[in-house]
C-alpha cells in the first residue's frame, strides 16, 4: 500500500470509534467511497468514508481541507484501499483506520 515515506499513504480516518461495530465486521484491507458532505453542520468540508453502504469515520480534516473541492468536483465516484490499523497505532493515536491517498492526484 503506497509508496515507502509517502505520508498520503497513511491518512487518518476520524471518529472511527463511533463506527467501530462497523469497522470490525470489515478485514484487514478493503476499498472505500470518499463522499463529500459539503451539507455538514460540523465541517462543511468533511469527506466520508464509506465501504458496503456503510461510513467508517471521515478523512482527517487538516486532509480534507485539500481535498475537499477536488473530490466534491470529480465526474464519478472516488475511491482508494483502505487497511486498518495496527495495534500500536491504536495504542498511540486512538486512530482505527487508514486510507491509501498515494495514488491521488496531489492537489495544488
């Protein structure tokens, strides 16, 4: 997944805890939708993550704030891997997902 020291490769995905029952039921690595939510009370740049119908959490927001607008603008559906994290990370952040941005276009 990604390239060795590309940082996009390990974007955090937040409030996973509140989808953590959901989480759980997904393997090791999978593929996810970014769905923006430009309707969001909270962030009106929140990005979601969603696999199966289901969202998982959101992009980081220092993330989203970049890729907000290309994502909101792409013709079709935008998607990447996405792997759960390792215990130490957990352990360490609380950050239960991670998404592979690697292979995105960086945005300007």
């Amino acid at each position: 997944m990604g390239r060795m020291g590309d940082v996009r490769a390990r974007i955090p995905v937040v409030a996973g805890l509140a989808y953590i029952e959901r989480l759980a039921r997904r393997p090791s690595g999978f593929q996810v939708t970014l769905v923006p939510e430009p309707d969001n009370r909270f962030f009106p740049q929140a990005i979601a993550v969603v696999a199966g119908g289901e969202k998982l959490g959101y992009v980081a927001p220092e993330v989203s704030l970049r890729y907000f607008e290309p994502i909101a603008a792409a013709a079709g559906v935008i998607t990447c891997a996405a792997r759960r994290s390792a215990p130490i990370d957990r352990e360490t952040s609380g950050v239960e997902l991670f998404l592979d941005f690697s292979g995105m276009p960086d945005p300007a």
